[in-house]
C-alpha cells in the first residue's frame, strides 16, 4: 500500500478545528498557531430542564446549529471556505450520536473541498489548548478537569501522553454539577458552587479527602458527593454556602495533592490546568501558591471549543498526515489516549 504522508509547513496553514463530543457545538479557524475564531454553541439552556445532558437531543441540537456556527466562525476570521488548508474533528471520547455530526460534517467538508481531514482525540484537544499561549512546550504534566474527564497527563512531547491517573468514578466537574443540584443551584452546577462557595466557611464541614492514603495518581469524586447529600439529609438546614465551600476545598486538595505528587517524583516543573474545572478560582489559587510554573488556557479554549481540536490538529500537520485515512476515521465513544514512553513519574 501507498502511504502518501503529507508534511504541512505551518506557515499561514488555516485549520478548521470542530468538536461536538457533548453538548456544546464548537468550531474554531486557527492560522500559524493564531486562534482566528472560537464559536461555540452552548446547549445549556436546553438541557437545564433535565438537570443533565439528553444525549439524543444533544445530537439533534449540533445538527440544527453546526451549519450557522461554521459560518459565524468563518465570519469572525473574515476568511472563505476556500482558504482552510485542513479539516479536523473530535473522533472520541464522548456521546456517539453527539460526535457522529461534527466528524460527519468534518468528513464531508474535507472530502468536498478536498482537503487532509485529521481525527483528533478530544483530550488532545484539551491538552492542546495550552497552545494558544504560546510559550508553553512539552515536557510538562497536564491535570484535565472536566464534566466528562478528570485525567492527569505526562506530556513528554506533543502526541506522546502518557496517563499517569484518572477519576475512578465522577469526574471533577461532574461531582460540582452534583453537588449543585442537591444544594439546588440548577445546571451546570460548577459555576454557580463556587460563586456560593466563595461566601461560606470551607472548614465548616469535614469531608474526607479521596483516596487520601494512595501512592498514585487516581482521582475519585462519588464517595464525596455522597457525603454531601447524606449531610444534607441529616442537616437540612445546613448553611448551603458552608456546604458549597466545604465541598470545593476538598475536590481542589484532592486536584492539587495528586498533581503536585506527581510533579515531585517526575521532576518536571511545568504544569497545564485545563477543562472547564481549571475556570475555578480556587483551585487557580492554590496551584498559584506552588512553585511551579502553571499555565491555564484562557477560558473560552477551556471549556470545549473547536479551536483546541484545530491547535492539536497543527501539531499532527507538522509531523506527517496520511491524506487518505482520516476520512475512515469512525466515532468512538470510549477512547484511551494512547500512549508510548516510559512514565517518568512512575519510573
Ligand atoms: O470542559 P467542559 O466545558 O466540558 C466537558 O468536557 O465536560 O467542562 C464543563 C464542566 C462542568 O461540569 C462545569 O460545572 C465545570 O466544568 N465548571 C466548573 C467551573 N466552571 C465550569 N467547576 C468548578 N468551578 C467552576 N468555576
Ligand atoms: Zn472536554
């Protein structure tokens, strides 16, 4: 078989980065590294009344709007369909039916304007929205705090990860949309605990911190959210700010006790904060109080954007892209990143 590697000179390259992995509808144009435009719609309001993500409604949604994101992306770069170089999008993890319209659309826009399309993994584009602040280059360790992930990452080079740990139940953001909702500050809940929080006493209430006792790097967030709901059973008149501030204190010591192990026995000094987590001012705040040199994206490419999965595309342009096979690319719902090198942190 032909491999017809194509090496992309970065240069003035126009990528077009989509992502509809959950339930926002993001497309972003990125020129030389440069984000152009980051648009993204948000479905929040609609899922709101479920108190959660409806991942059939979530697909209906990306399919109704993706056609008009594109365009107002295309608009706020000022540039035509014409001048995009290369396609890419989110190929996994995340809701099948969700990620099946932006691949599909990705697929066929790269196929018709006949152009490299490139699959990218969506916690790649996580990693990748580091990019966007320019002087921030592997080897680093990056902590993904999301409300589909919560994954400590080596990034030894771009496209060589290694998972040193990962929540073994809720992920981070999940565990605060939980916990708002007990405390009935509605969806998603992150944002709203901890404005509340921000008002109450964190020692108030003792919760334990997770996996307290390990060695390694895993995370765990139910057991907590548990404890919170059977506090609230017991004590319903609990100050609600209390309980927010108390939770908080306890899932950013869990974020930044694991993470900073791992900076210890690696060596490494540069870390990356991102997914919608790293927006809490919290968890800014402790790891602003270490010594390390930490880099959060700004927070429209923390959250899921389209401009991310472009960014991470760049850096497998410069490397070599078979023209063919990513148009073969299917959605997988489950994705390991996968990885090749030896863990510095665990060797
Ligand atoms: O990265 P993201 O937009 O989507 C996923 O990939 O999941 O992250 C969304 C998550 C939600 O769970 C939301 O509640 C949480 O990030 N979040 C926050 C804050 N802002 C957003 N959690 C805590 N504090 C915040 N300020
Ligand atoms: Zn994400």
């Amino acid at each position: 078989m032909l491999l017809f590697l194509i090496i992309f000179n970065l240069e003035a390259v126009v990528i077009l980065g989509i992502d509809t992995s959950c339930d926002d509808t993001g497309v972003g144009l990125v020129r030389d590294g440069k984000v152009l435009a980051n648009v993204v719609a948000s479905q929040t309001a609609l899922h709101a009344k479920y108190g959660g993500v409806m991942p059939e409604q979530a697909s209906r949604e990306h399919l109704t709007v993706i056609d008009e994101v594109l365009q107002q992306a295309l608009n706020e770069a000022d540039i035509k369909l014409a001048d995009i170089d290369a396609v890419a999008a989110t190929y996994g993890p995340g809701l099948v039916g969700a990620l099946l319209v932006g691949l599909n659309y990705a697929k066929a826009l790269a196929w018709s304007l006949d152009l490299t399309f490139v699959p990218i993994h969506h916690l790649e584009g996580h990693i990748a929205s580091s990019l966007a602040l320019g002087e921030v280059k592997p080897p680093f360790l990056c902590l993904i705090a999301s409300g589909g992930h919560t994954s400590l990452f080596e990034v030894a080079a771009w496209g060589d990860y290694i998972e040193l740990g990962k929540s073994r139940d809720d992920a981070a953001g999940e565990a605060f949309d939980k916990v708002a909702r007990l405390l009935g500050l509605g969806y998603p809940g992150g944002p709203a605990l901890s404005n509340l929080a921000a008002l109450g006493n964190p020692n108030a209430f003792k919760f334990t911190v997770p996996l307290k006792n390990q060695a390694g790097y895993d995370f765990s967030f139910s057991g907590l959210k548990t404890a919170v709901s059977l506090l609230l059973e017991k004590q319903a008149d609990a100050d609600k700010a209390d309980v927010a501030a108390s939770f908080q204190e306890v899932v950013v010591e869990s974020l930044v006790t694991v993470t900073l192990r791992a900076v210890k026995n690696s060596g490494y000094r540069k870390l990356v904060v991102a997914g919608g987590v790293a927006a809490n001012k919290r968890l800014r705040q402790r790891f602003a109080e270490s010594d390390l040199e930490v880099f959060f994206p700004p927070l429209a490419l923390a959250t899921d954007n389209g401009a991310m999965i472009a960014l991470a595309a760049g850096q497998k342009l410069a490397k070599g892209q078979n023209r063919q096979a990513g148009l073969s690319t299917d959605a997988l719902p489950y994705l390991p990143l996968a990885t090749k090198a030896r863990s510095k942190a665990s060797s």
